[in-house]
C-alpha cells in the first residue's frame, strides 16, 4: 500500500500524523501538491511537486494511485476517482469515503457550488478540531493495520 495525499489543502496536523504513521509503518507516503512541501528526511516519505493549474495535483495523484492505495483528500471528485480505482479515501477530518457514500457527497458537493453560483453565501467547513484530529488518526491507524500482513 501507498499513501497519497492532496497537500495543498491538507492541514499540517494531519501531515504530522501521516509522517509519524508512515515512519512507525514503514509504508511509502507521497505529497502532492503544486508547491514545494517539506517532508522530513525519511526513506518512507517524498513529496511530489507539480505544476500549478486546476486540478494538476488530483489528476497526478489519479494516474498513479492503485487498488489498495490510500488517498488522503478533501477534494470529493478525487475521493471517487480513488475508489473507482480500488483505493480507499479518507478525508483530512476522518470521514471515511465508501462506494456507498461518495455519490450522495457528489451530489451535495455539486448543489453547493450551484448554490454558490447563484451568489448564495454556503459558508465554509469548520476548523479543524481535536475530534477530527482523532476521527483521522484512528481510521488511518485501523487502514494501515489492515494493509500489514499477519
């Protein structure tokens, strides 16, 4: 299993607990992003840098993530994408993104950016707290474990 991530919007907590996952793991995490993202010196992480443009990032991760991969995103048509794939996809926040569920968050998604378009204020998501904090790190830790042969 690979991780992939979606780091420009991805919140430095969650990178730190991806860092320190992979590392204990010992499972090969990527960042994607279109500008340059530190990693800490380790054989388990890279950081890819592509170039700016919309969706650049997604659509690398796209072309090279693979059944049984992980991708961490936000980003829900990128969600699809992966489990279209065979991959599974986790939100920033913990949500686990499921063939069951990502339709119904496409549809949503879809309306609010209507809603958008016709000049209707929807807000934005809440900050990040502690029990998304531990909603992530939890599924990421029951993921990783699942992936670890016997």
């Amino acid at each position: 299993m690979n991780i992939w991530v979606d780091a420009d919007a991805c919140p430095v907590v969650v990178k730190e607990i991806l860092f320190r996952a992979a590392t204990r793991t010992q499972t090969p995490l990527t960042l994607v992003a279109n500008q340059h993202i530190r990693v800490p010196p380790s054989p388990y992480i890279k950081s890819i840098q592509v170039p700016g443009g919309f969706d650049v990032a997604d659509n690398e991760i796209v072309d090279r993530v693979a059944a049984g991969d992980l991708v961490i995103t936000s980003d829900i048509p990128l969600a699809s994408d992966a489990i279209d794939r065979g991959a599974t996809a986790l939100s920033p926040r913990g949500e686990l993104y499921t063939k069951e569920n990502i339709r119904g968050r496409l549809n949503m998604r879809d309306f609010l950016d209507t809603m958008r378009a016709s000049g209707h204020d929807t807000g934005g998501p809440p900050a990040l707290n502690q029990r998304d904090r531990q909603a992530f790190a939890n599924h990421l830790d029951r993921i990783l474990a699942k992936s670890k042969p016997s």
